[in-house]
C-alpha cells in the first residue's frame, strides 16, 4: 500500500485537493496493479513563508 505525501503552499482549494488526490491515485492503481482504496495521500499545507527556494523566502512572515 503506498502512502504518499505532497507537501505544497497552503491555499489549494478542497475541490483542488480532490482533484489531485483522484488523479495520483488513479495512476498509482494502474501501474502499481492495486485496488484504488489502497492508496493513502496525505496533503501537508505549508505556509509561503516556511519555504525557500534557492536562498530566498517564498512569502512574508505570518
């Protein structure tokens, strides 16, 4: 069973989330051969300012 994780900048919409979640799991069932309730995706949220991408901070401070 895989569980995956995205880890994104918070702000996605549930129907968003929905979304992905449907096409990540469609592929996994497909090319992994299992059942789609087999697969476990858990969003993480993360808040701009917590991220840097190559050396600067992606959003102000909270």
């Amino acid at each position: 069973m895989p569980f995956v994780t995205i880890e994104w900048f918070e702000g996605r919409s549930d129907a968003q989330k929905a979304e992905v979640a449907r096409g990540v799991t469609d592929v996994l069932a497909e090319v992994g051969k299992m059942p789609a309730d087999q697969v476990w995706i858990r969003f993480v949220d993360v808040p701009k300012a917590d991220w840097a991408i190559g050396g600067e901070i992606q959003g102000p401070p909270d």
